[in-house]
C-alpha cells in the first residue's frame, strides 16, 4: 500500500525532529521544510506531492496563515493543519478562516495529531472519490459535453481507470485507438479531473487543416508574416494557455512541423509564425492517433524522439467490436440523448434491433453506432425501435446487392454439394449479410424462426461433431 505523505513545514528544528520522529515510526512517508515560502514554490512546481500538510503558525518571512492562503488562492485543497503556541480562539477562528483543515496548540498533544491528520486524509480520500465520482457521472449524463463515457467493458474501465490516475500528473498522454473509439472523450475526461479543469480545453484536428496553416493555427502569427495574415493571431498554444491542448490526430503532422513540436516540448517556449520572440507557455499536451506511429517511425514519417516525448503514457482504447458489452449502455444512452434533444418520448429497441447493434462490427466505432441511433430515434414513427430503424439504407442495399451475388457451385467444381449442404450455406450466407440477426434471416427467407434455429444447429452439429465416443 501506498504511504501517506505529510509535509511539514517548521523553523524550529527541535519541533521538526519531534513531528517526524512520531509520523516516521508509524509509516508515513515526510517532506520537512523549514522555511514555508519554499515549501509553496516546490508544491506549486509539483516538486512535490503531499496528502497532508502541517505547518507552525508564527514563522519568519512567510506565516502559516499566509502559507494556507496562498494554498487556497492557487485552488489547491490540500489539508493544513496548523501548530501555534497561541491558545486565543480569534487566531484558532483566523486559521480556519483562511482555509486550514485544523488547529492544535503547542505544547502538542501527538495522539491528537494523529487523529488530525488520519482524518484530513480520510476525508481527502473521500472528497477525491467524490470528486472523480462526479466527474464520471457528469460525463455520462453529457453535463461537460463529455457523454461518450459509457460503458462497462475491462477495455473501457481499463482505459478510464489510467486516464484517471493520470489526471492529476504532468505528464504527456498519447492516446491510441480506432477512429470514432473516443479518443477526444477520454482527453476531455483527463481535462476535466485534472487540476487545470477550469482552465480551457483546446483541441485541434491536425489532420483536418492543410500543412501550411497548421502551424499558423498552432503557434499564432504576425501581422503581415503571410498572405492572408492582415492581423496579428494568437495560436491555440497560448488560447491554452493554463489549461490542455489536445491534438488530434498526430500522426498526420508533417516532419517540419514535428520538429517545431519537438522544440516547444523540450523548452516550454513558443515564437509565433514572422516574429523572432519567443514567449514561455503553460500548457498540458495531450495528443492522440489512430496510426501505429512505432511503423510511421519505420517509415520515416514520424520523429521518433517526438514519439517519445508525447509517449510517456500511453492510453489504448479498443475498438467497440472487441467490447460488445458497451453496446446496450451506448445504445440506450444515445436514444436518451436525441429523444430529449428532439422532443420525442424515449424509445425501446425492438429484440431484432438489439440483436442487429450486438452483432454488428461497427467500423466506425461509437461514432457510428451514435448516428445510427440518432438516425432511428428521429425516423422511427413507433415507441419501438425496429430492425430497418437501425439499418442505413447504404447497408440495407448492400446486402440486396451482396444477395444476388451468392454465388452456386459450378460443374467443374471438385465436391458436388448435395441440396440440404446448398441450403445450408445460402441460410449462412443471409445469416451474415443480416450481421447475425436471426429473426430478420428467418423474416428474408420466409421460414418459422424454429425451422431457422434448428437449421443452425444442424450447422452447428455438422461443423464440430461429437468426438467423444471416438478411440
């Protein structure tokens, strides 16, 4: 088990020894300081990362109280609990006015401590809990137009469960899965249970603007610097600026400009397009792609020290067909979602719908999956969503199409199929232009669905027979 830190804060070095003799034996992990100004530089640098601070009232230079103001003022919630050999009720009232967690008067009482400090850390971790807690059901309820967080897959919670122990970290994410997986989503999730989650949240597709703009779109440009630039522009870089700038879509981003990329990185420094200056930046990257960027560096397409810059934690979302238990949720998340934006009463999927979205393999991911059930909740004319509700007319034409090319055997073919092995590959062959939905097969052929089901299980029978009674 991870220990607890506590970080204490005294310039009395007697005081100093006596705290961290009585935390050390009991486990946790310290960080003393004796002076609090450098104390504040180090957390607000994420030099350091405490769960508890203590910290003496009356010091030279920078006073708790101010300490714990200053704390509070940069939006940190860390608890502080505060030790003074003043036993006035008005400094007791002060201290908890500026926002410390607690109060113990000197000569310390150390049992009391304890107490202090197991509860600031229980009642942090529940506070985080609640924190994340909220954060997950504000994305799933689309309250931060976050909504694609649903779902109950291990691929999933696998992914949500990194990204969320990552979100309070520096660290740069590269994000990988299929286009539509959600990619975005899980960057927008990282922001928003993240420090800088009312700081702003930039994203940019790099393969969506043409090379010779991206970088002007990126770091800004001067007045004049192109054709075209009649003002001076801020890039994206400083419109993130104390926040996240998510780019999409990295491995389309030419080599010149992956170099540029490099550089800002490394120094924490942008120049905008036609000036010489550079200006120093604040901002988390998150970045994210659907290409397998170790074969773009094989192909020379792709910086591989920018690889490893962006990769330091890598994020992988699976493509929706390897978690078909986030189908159901998806599905009835979305047909919430347009039934309330459309005005319309909230639908159920018919079994022959349900049984089309579950066997479908979805190559454009949840992205399609959510058109398609936009589709059916604004066309269906029915409280119940039916099969064709769910079935583009591209698809629908295409197994119309994919029916009439069956092909049958030919003369000269090697095996003469018998007619019961003849229907039995055409009944297989609707079965898939169906995407596994039996009810529709038997629908098309014009069969009882029983007479369907125990077709299938003659298959079923014929392709893997009983070897049990074999010697």
């Amino acid at each position: 088990m991870k220990k607890a830190k506590i970080l204490i804060i005294d310039d009395d070095l007697d005081t100093q020894d006596l705290i961290s003799s009585f935390f050390r034996v009991r486990d946790y992990e310290l960080l003393v300081y004796g002076d609090a100004a450098k104390a504040l530089d180090d957390i607000n640098q994420n030099k350091v990362d405490p769960d508890v601070i203590i910290t003496d009232l009356m010091m030279p230079g920078l006073s708790g109280i101010e300490f714990t103001q200053r704390m509070k003022m940069a939006g940190n919630s860390l608890p502080i609990i505060l030790i003074t050999a003043n036993k006035k009720v008005e400094i007791a009232v002060e201290a908890i006015a500026a926002g410390a967690y607690d109060f113990v008067v000197k000569p310390l009482h150390f049992p009391q401590l304890l107490v202090s400090v197991e509860r600031a850390l229980f009642l942090n971790k529940i506070k985080e809990e609640n924190t994340t807690l909220k954060s997950v059901v504000q994305l799933q309820a689309g309250q931060t137009s976050i909504e694609g967080v649903v779902g109950k897959s291990q691929g999933l919670r696998n992914a949500l469960d990194l990204a969320r122990r990552v979100a309070k970290s520096t660290a740069n994410i590269l994000i990988t899965g299929e286009s539509g997986t959600g990619k975005e989503v899980i960057a927008k999730a990282i922001h928003a249970m993240g420090p800088r989650k009312k700081e702003p949240f930039i994203a940019i597709n790099c393969s969506a603007i043409p090379e010779n703009l991206l970088e002007s779109e990126l770091f800004g440009h001067a007045k004049g610097s192109f054709t075209g630039a009649a003002e001076k522009r801020r890039g994206l870089f400083e419109e993130a600026e104390g926040g996240t700038l998510f780019l999409d879509e990295i491995g389309d981003m030419s080599l010149p400009l992956q170099a540029k990329l490099l550089r800002v990185l490394q120094e924490k420094k942008i120049k905008r397009v036609g000036e010489n200056q550079y200006k120093p930046i604040d901002v988390r990257i998150l970045s994210a792609t659907h290409k397998n960027l170790k074969q773009e560096i094989l192909n020379k397409n792709f910086r591989e020290d920018l690889f490893f810059r962006l990769n330091v934690i890598p994020i992988g979302i699976p493509p929706l067909r390897e978690r078909k238990e986030d189908i159901l949720p998806l599905s009835e998340f979305f047909i919430r979602k347009f039934s309330v934006t459309n005005g319309t009463a909230i639908k159920q999927l018919s079994k022959e719908a349900l049984e089309y979205l579950m066997n479908n393999k979805w190559p454009g991911n949840v992205r399609e999956l959510e058109n398609t059930i936009e589709r059916a909740v604004v066309l269906s004319n029915q409280n119940v969503i039916q099969y064709d509700d769910v079935v583009t007319l591209a698809q629908t034409t295409e197994v119309e199409t994919d029916k009439a090319q069956f092909q049958f055997p030919t003369v000269g073919e090697s095996k003469i199929l018998t007619v019961d092995e003849l229907v039995n590959k055409y009944v297989q062959h609707i079965l898939k232009l169906n995407h596994g939905v039996k009810e529709k097969t038997a629908k098309d052929l014009k069969i009882d669905r029983k007479t369907l089901y125990r077709r299938l299980r003659e298959i079923d029978n014929n392709a893997h027979p009983d070897t049990s009674m074999m010697m």
